[in-house]
C-alpha cells in the first residue's frame, strides 16, 4: 500500500505542542533545540506553553508547525529506524507545510528551512499595511463558484476600480479559501448565497496571504530562497502550485517563490498522489486538518495523524 507523508499549515499551531513528544524521545528535543538556536530563540517554551498569541503570530507559527512535524519524522527514524526513501513514495504540505515536508525529504536542512520560515512569516505579515487585507472561507462551495464570486466582488462600487480578491486555498471537500483586500473580501461573503454557496465567514488572521497583494513577499522570498542550499529530495515532494510532482533543487526554489502568492492547490494534489498510487495518508505534526480534508477528498483512502507518543507508537505497529 502506497505512502505519502502530509504537513499542516498554518492554523494548527496550539499551545502544548511538541511537548510530550520532547519529554518522550531525545530525538525529538534535539530537533526542537536546533530549531532554537537556529532562531536564536526558545521557540520551543512557546510551542509547549503558550501564550497562544504570541505563538499565532505568522513569524513564530510557521517554524514552530515545521518543527514539531520534523521531530515527528525524526521520532519514527531513531524508533521505528523507518527509512523515508524506501517506505514513503510521496510527500507534500499545505502552504508553510511545503517546507516541511521538502526538510522531511533533506532538501533543506533543519537549521535553513526554520530561518527561511521566520523570514517568510515576517515578511508575509509586512507585505500589506495591517488591517488592509482579509481572508474568508466559503463553505460548501466548488471551485468555479468561488471563481464567480471574486468576479463579481473585485469592483468597488464606489470607485469603479478592481480590487484583489482571489482563490487561497482550493481544499477540496466543499472549503474554498479567497483572499485579498479586506473590501472586495467582505464583498465576496456578502454575494456567496446568491451564488448557492452554504455559508461564507471571514476568518481571524492577520494577512491577506497567497494572492497577489503578497507580492513583496514573494520578492523578499525569491532573494532568499536565492542563497539557500537546497538538496534534490529523497522522496518527491508534490507541490502546491503545480499538484505535481517537484525534485529538481531549481524548480523547488522556482515554486516557494511562487508560492507566497499563488493558489494552494491542495484538493489537485490529493486528486494527483491518489492518482500516483496513494492508499495512505499519514498528517505528521500538529492537528488533524489535513486528515479531516483527506477524508473528504478520498475517502476510498486511509487517513491518519501523528502528533504525540501515542500516535507514534500506534503507527509503527503498522509499517
């Protein structure tokens, strides 16, 4: 049965994670410990007590899901001397998630993805003056009906000048993400029932990100991802702009910079690594959102999450 490894994004973060995991496995706390002094931080007090708003700002949420699903990886390599390379075909993460499943499959080491992520979270938080910009979710919604509503809410009435609203994240299972400027954005919830669409909700975050108002982003991006050391991976790695499958170290550098500002094409990846063989999907890190989508999409396969010693030991019954 065909393996693929998925990694969160952004919103899974909760203060207490990583922390058993620390106290369980030494392998674990030697991830977190790089972590911190890659970022010259004790990222990991955060990860295990909170406050949770501090831990919810982009700059520390980021690298903190990217190391809690790495200590996970490292904990099923001491433990279960899993080998990635010969027992998981396929590996992909939504939006941050990406990153870590590129260090999972060592084309960055530890030490660069958690220094790129702290620069990608600071600089997607810098990319539009606060307030400016907004998300939303549209729930029981397809692609093209989410499509129509950002056409038909990107013009201010008053102004007659378009503004940016776009597709996010296309997740599949009836969620689609828009992004954008905070008015067109609130335009877009307003028409989605005329649309058909079931209930639109304007989420808690503090940027507008991938559309194309995080562009300074993806300039702050392309110019570090420029000097990164990045490694063909061991496992390919199926990427959020293409939903295929990317190993050349350039092309890699190529997609993260896109990346910041185009749609998150997660239900298309599901639909490919299904497509590629895939039976299993295993969530390594923090929640379940990526276990609850896989459910949705392909629900002919099996789902599951890895976060604390108990999963651990749950799954490498399994292998």
């Amino acid at each position: 049965m065909a393996l693929a490894f998925v990694f969160p994004g952004q919103g899974s973060q909760a203060p207490g994670m990583g922390r058993d995991l620390a106290t369980a496995f030494p392998a674990a706390r030697e991830v977190f410990q790089e972590v911190d002094d890659a970022l010259k931080q004790k990222l990991s007090a955060l990860m295990f007590e909170g406050p949770p708003e501090e831990l919810t700002l982009t700059a520390n949420a980021q690298p903190a899901l990217m190391a809690h699903s790495v200590a996970v990886l490292r904990v099923l390599e001491t433990e279960g001397k899993l080998d990635l390379g010969s027992k998981v075909a396929l590996v992909a993460g939504h939006s941050l998630g990406e990153y870590s499943a590129l260090t999972a499959a060592r084309a960055f080491s530890l030490t660069t993805c958690a220094r790129l992520l702290r620069l990608r979270g600071e600089a997607m938080q810098k990319a539009t003056p606060p307030g400016t910009g907004a998300m939303a979710a549209l729930l029981g919604a397809d692609l093209d009906q989410a499509n129509a509503i950002c056409a038909a809410a990107k013009a201010n009435p008053e102004t007659g000048k378009d503004e940016c609203v776009e597709i996010a994240n296309d997740n599949g299972g009836g969620q689609v993400v828009i992004s954008g400027a905070k008015a067109a954005v609130e335009r877009a919830v307003a028409a989605a029932a005329g649309h058909g669409v079931k209930r639109a909700m304007l989420l808690p975050v503090s940027a507008p990100f991938h559309c194309a108002l995080m562009a300074p982003a993806a300039d702050a991006m392309a110019e570090a991802l420029d000097g990164a050391a990045i490694n063909t991976p061991v496992v390919p790695v199926v990427a959020n702009v293409t939903a295929a499958k990317a190993t050349a170290p350039d092309e890699i550098r190529r997609l993260l910079v896109q990346q910041v500002t185009a749609t998150v094409r997660w239900r298309e990846c599901i639909a490919a690594m299904t497509g590629m063989g895939v039976e299993r999907f295993v969530e390594l890190g923090a929640g379940k959102v990526l276990t609850g989508l896989m459910k949705r999409n392909a629900p002919e396969a099996q789902a599951s999450a890895i976060g604390t010693p108990a999963d651990v030991e749950a799954f490498l019954k399994t292998i």
